[in-house]
C-alpha cells in the first residue's frame, strides 16, 4: 500500500513538473518575441525632399534649349 502511495505521489509531482515547465517555457518565448519586436519594427520613412528637389531640377534642366 505504501508502495502505490509513493508511485502516485511521484506521478502527481511529475505532472505537476511537466506544467510549470510547460508554462515556463510559454512564458519564455512569449518574452523572446517580445524582445525581438523592435529589430522588427517599422523603418524610419526615407525623406522626399531629395526626390522633389531632384524632379525639380530636372524640370529645370529639361526647360533650358
């Protein structure tokens, strides 16, 4: 009888195991895409200034005979 009390125990102690490490590992990979986030972060939208300033001058440019 003692026997089967300490194989239970150690089966409920097991599957209690396998959850906290199943929720722990959740819990760590839920905080490594949180610490990626920013590397995938929107980029800093390119200035169009030069792009205007580059069509005016061809315009200029293509006016002059």
């Amino acid at each position: 009888m003692i026997a089967m009390l300490q194989f239970a125990t150690l089966v409920i102690t097991t599957i209690f195991a396998v959850a906290a490490a199943v929720a722990l590992h959740g819990l760590f990979l839920r905080a490594a895409f949180l610490m990626m986030r920013p590397a995938t972060a929107p980029r800093i939208q390119a200035r169009t200034e030069l792009v205007r300033g580059t069509t005016q001058l061809a315009r200029t440019f293509a006016s002059r005979p």
